[in-house]
C-alpha cells in the first residue's frame, strides 16, 4: 500500500467515524483537532 492509499484510506475512515458522532450527537474536539491540523500536510503530498 503506496502513500496515497494510506492517506485515502485514513480521510474514508475519519469521514464515517466523523458521520458516526453526527448521527449520536457526539464530539470529539480532541480528535477533530488533530485531524484539520493533519489534513492539510496529508493532501499535499
């Protein structure tokens, strides 16, 4: 599995996760945080 596939495959995963507390009615600031601090470094490779 190459850099790009990793990268997909982790944004799908945080997308259902993210969808998953929506549908709850739960937050996860620590989590969220971490993820838009990521994503950008993550999608200009």
């Amino acid at each position: 599995m190459n850099e790009h596939e990793k990268n997909r495959d982790f944004y799908t995963n945080c997308t259902q996760y993210f969808e998953f507390l929506r549908k709850v009615g739960k937050k996860d600031y620590e989590f969220e945080d971490e993820y838009y601090f990521t994503m950008p470094a993550i999608s200009n490779k």
